[in-house]
C-alpha cells in the first residue's frame, strides 16, 4: 500500500513516511492509496505529471518508448492512485495507528 500526506501530491512508501517523522521529530498523518485501475488519466514518470488522454502521448513526445518496441501504450505510463479514506499516524519511532 502507497501512502500519502494531506496536502501532498505525491504518494510514497511507508518507509518514506516512517522516516519522515523521525526526521521531523513530529507525527504524521497520510492517507491510505490504492492504483485507480481503468481510470482516465495515467501518470508520466518522465514528465511527472497526468496524461488525460493519448493526444498528447504518442510520436509527438520526445520521451515516448512504446512497450512492444513499435507503437502502443508507453512504458513511461504508470497508473494513478486514489484515496482509501483510511488515515494512519506514524509517530517518531516508527509505530503506525489507524486513526478513526
């Protein structure tokens, strides 16, 4: 499972989070992330951004790299991630609690 902090946009392991909090010396709290499956948009690793549609991935991209070598979905492509609207508080030694 992916997770992420509120306000943030980027999801992260829970490993990412634990050291977070040990760095920061304070708890924090993330939400839950599952991969939205055949859904509308798709991420760009290279662009780090959301693909809505194939217009503008394809040949026109300098970093397209199809997956079977000719045409196709681009390897670059990852799917997105949606909430779960489960939260977690991971204090400073790492511990993690479901909060209600």
């Amino acid at each position: 499972m992916k997770f992420y902090s509120d306000g943030g946009e980027f999801v992260f392991n829970l490993d990412h989070w634990k050291d977070r909090a040990y760095d920061t010396q304070e708890p924090v709290i993330v939400e839950g992330m599952r991969r939205e499956k055949g859904g509308e948009q798709m991420w760009c690793t290279v662009d780090g951004d959301f693909i809505t549609s194939n217009d503008s991935c394809g040949n026109q991209c300098r970093d397209y790299d199809p997956c079977n070598k000719v045409s196709g979905r681009c390897r670059n492509l990852t799917q997105g991630f949606v909430g779960t609207g489960i939260k977690y508080r991971i204090t400073e030694n790492g511990s993690v609690r479901r909060v209600l």
